[in-house]
C-alpha cells in the first residue's frame, strides 16, 4: 500500500488534457447560472457637471433605470441572453449576460431635476449638473463684536445722507 499526500484537488482535476477540455467547454457553455454584468464606468467632473459613461453594449434604453434618490444616483438595468442554439455548439462564450446596477454617490451641489441621460452605440451617457446657486462663490464680511450687526444699504442710506449732507456744509465754509 502506498502512501499519497492528499491535497483536495485529485477528484476536481482530470485525467488527460483532453478530458480537461472537454469538461471545461461543457461546463462553462452548459452552465445556466452565468456570472453577471458589470459595465464598466468612465466618471468625471467638469466646470458644470458630473459625467458618468457606461458601456452596455447590446442593452436596449427599455431595459435601463435610472434613479435619483438621498444623493445617490443607481443605474440599473439588464443585458438579456439571446441564442439561438439550434445547430449551434459554442466553444467558448465571454460575454456576460445578465442584471446589473451600478450606484455613484454625489455630493450636494448637484441639481437632480436637470440630470440627463443619452444612450447611443452602446454607451450611456448620464450628465449631472451642478447647482449653480450651491456652487457659485460668494463673499462674505466679517464683522467685529464692536459693529453689531451689518446694516442693509436700507438702513444705511438716512444715516450717509446725514453723513453726506455734514461733509457738504463743512465744504460750504471753507
């Protein structure tokens, strides 16, 4: 009797080459539960928007979602499985089938009413604008403990009226 280390791996693998190729093709070709989609994703940012392009080839714009929701914008969809396999025995099948969904988290300053979408040769475009009220740059005084609070030019016109009036008597005499 001979001694052989087991490893775990003498059942899974084959006896020859060629059984290996055949289990290979059956299984891979025969096997119903595929391994999903994933699309791949282009992101970037420009002056005014956010640009997010996803490749789906062979995806039909009936068979996309986009939703918006809580900053989060979820592309959903799926890529359907149609063969015909009469007369037909696939040696090999890399392209990936089935449902997907890709989630991009946005910061606050977009503006969701105005996102876009454009689906064509395959790639769908999303465009997400940015608020220009959020973006926009401002600036802010500062005011010291002393002033109080700023006044509104409103409340500041009687007193440089005052202040206008006392300069122009003091020009009259000298």
């Amino acid at each position: 009797m001979a001694l052989n280390k087991y490893n775990g791996m003498q059942e899974s693998m084959p006896g020859s080459f060629s059984s290996m190729l055949d289990r290979f093709f059956n299984e891979s070709v025969n096997a119903k539960n595929f391994s999903g989609f994933t699309p791949h994703v282009d992101a970037c940012e420009t002056e005014k928007s956010y640009d997010i392009e996803i490749a789906l080839p062979g995806v039909k714009k009936e068979d996309i979602s986009i939703d918006f929701q809580e900053g989060r914008l979820t592309i959903s969809g799926e890529r359907k499985l149609e063969r015909k396999e009469e007369g037909r025995r696939y040696h090999m099948m890399e392209t990936q089938y089935g449902a997907f969904s890709r989630t991009f988290y946005l910061p606050d300053k977009v503006n969701p009413d105005k996102i876009s979408a454009h689906l064509e040769d395959g790639v769908l475009l999303v465009t997400v604008p940015k608020d220009e009220h959020k973006t926009m740059k401002r600036q802010i005084s500062i005011s010291t403990s002393g002033e109080g609070k700023k006044r509104t030019s409103e409340e500041n016109a009687p007193q440089q009226k005052l202040e206008t009036a006392a300069a122009n008597g003091k020009a009259k005499k000298a």
